[in-house]
C-alpha cells in the first residue's frame, strides 16, 4: 500500500480526494432525503422505478415490482384490466366514499373510450397494436436482425405504453383524494420486496455516502456505490428507441450521468484516496500496530 501513496502528483490526487467527497455527497444527500419523505405524506418508493424499467432486464425489474411481462400480443383490454385494478387496490387503502367511486369509476370509463375511440388514440400505440399480431410471433424464427429488432421495439414500446396508461391513472385517483386520505401516504407495494429494495437503497445511499465523505473504507464504499449504480443504470438503460434515453432537458444515448458517475467510483476503488485525505489512514495505522503487536507475541 506504500507504493500507492506515491502513485500520482499531489494535484491529481487532490481531484480523486474531491472527486470522492463530491461523490459522496451527492449519495449521501439523496439517501437522506429520501430517508425524509418516508415520515411525509409522499413517501419515496423504487415502485414506479421498477415498474417503468426499460431495457434488456426490464423482466427482472418489473418482476420485483410484482408486474408480470406484457404479452406478446397486446390489446385494450389489458390495459384497461390492469387500470381497474389500481382503482381496486386504491379503494382498498383509502376506503373511497360513495362519490369517488363514482369518479373513480368515471376515470376508467375514461381510459377505455380513449382506447377505443380511434380518434384520440396515438399512433405509436395503434402502430404496436397492429404490429404485435399472432402471425409476426409465430414466425419470429425466421425474421431477419433488423425484423427482431423492430419487433423488440414494438413489445418494448407495448410495456411502456402499460406503465404510462397505469401511471397517468393513478395520478387522477390521487386527485380525488382528501387531505386524510393524502395523509396516509401513497398506496404501499403489493410485494414486500419493493419495501426491502427501498431500504436497501436509502441505507446503501446514505452509508456508501458517510464513508466516501470521510474517506472510511473508500475502496470498499466506491466498489459497493458503483454496484448500485450499474443496477440503477440497467433498471433504465439509454438505449434506442427508448424513454430512458432523455432525462429533463438532457438526452442521452447509451452513456448516462449514471454510468459516468459508477465509472468514477470505480476509478476511485483503484486508489487510496482515504489514506491521502481521510479516516482510512487511522485504520491503516489501527491494523499495522495490531499486526505488530502480534508479530512481537509471536516472536517473543
């Protein structure tokens, strides 16, 4: 570890040492912000995270969600069947009184006539629709690269389509709510996993955060911060033709500010930036006295 002291000039590992503590503070305050929303009234979930994932995982993803693959010929009335029952499961939670059953009913009428009515329909969904008919399944065999292709794009854009029309209606069942209602928090998980998730992300966040910051355990903490990273990344990889490649005002094409930041943390694995400017040079100096004092029993 010695040599690694002398690895680079002081000024580059003056911007590794930076580089960490931003990092680490970028980790650490969403940890603990999200820490924070789960004593309000809009808890943060992976939920919708989940369920939204695009990309070669997206069954992995939207399994731990607790939804199951879109199939591969689609139709209205899966749509409509997984709004109705979101309304069921909000029902459920909330206890609807007479009259947003009423609304709530309302909305799901609204959502099938969109769906039928050929005029308010988008064209990208009659496109997939059309597409991902029996006959182009049953001869996927013999398609050719580019065909497969466009056929992945069409199923994705069908499993994209579910979540936009399942999230979109969701947030008109929120609108009915009353202020007692919005105050018992959002409809939990159907899946006890999602609940695990969300604490293993809060606390990965804020942990990996503290010790990136203090410089404790940084290769370790770098390591573990990417690996949460690289997962955060394929949930919703950038790929084409896919909504995850833009982000706000940003758009982005297989790279991410998700993939250049676990690259950095990588990078930061490889150093021993704690020991140049953190506690990591206290417990490099805790464990080589108690190797001495060993050795020294030992020999004596």
């Amino acid at each position: 570890m010695s040599d690694s002291l002398f690895c680079c000039t002081n000024g580059a590992k003056l911007l590794l040492v930076v580089l960490r503590i931003a990092i680490g503070w970028h980790l650490l305050y969403e940890g603990l912000y999200k820490l924070d929303t789960l004593s309000s009234g809009d808890p943060w979930t992976s939920q919708a995270y989940l369920e939204n994932s695009t990309g070669p995982l997206s069954v992995m993803f939207r399994g731990l969600a607790g939804v199951t693959s879109a199939p591969s010929t689609p139709d209205n009335v899966t749509i409509v069947a997984r709004c109705k029952s979101r309304m069921e499961r909000f029902d459920r939670f909330y206890r609807f009184d007479p009259d947003q059953k009423e609304v709530a009913a309302g909305e799901l009428r609204f959502v099938k006539d969109q769906l039928e009515d050929p005029g308010q329909r988008d064209s990208q969904l009659d496109w997939v629709l059309q597409y991902l008919q029996p006959d182009s399944v049953l001869t996927e065999g013999s398609l050719t690269s580019s065909e497969k292709w466009r056929l992945a794009t069409a199923r994705q854009i069908w499993k994209d389509r579910i979540a936009e029309y399942s999230l979109r209606f969701d947030n008109q069942l929120y609108g009915i709510l009353t202020p007692e209602q919005l105050a018992k928090g959002r409809v939990p998980a159907t899946r006890s996993d999602v609940v695990v998730i969300d604490q293993l992300v809060i606390w990965g966040l804020i942990l990996t955060g503290a010790c990136l910051m203090l410089g404790l355990f940084s290769r370790s903490a770098a390591a573990t911060a990417a690996a949460m990273l690289m997962l955060f990344y394929l949930a919703m990889p950038p790929l084409p033709g896919l909504a995850s490649n833009t982000e706000g005002m940003s758009h982005f094409l297989f790279v991410n500010t998700k993939l250049i930041e676990a690259i950095s943390l990588l990078v930061l694995a490889t150093t021993y930036s704690g020991c140049w400017a953190g506690l990591d040079v206290v417990v490099a100096k805790l464990i080589a006295r108690k190797v001495e004092s060993r050795t020294a029993e030992m020999d004596s």
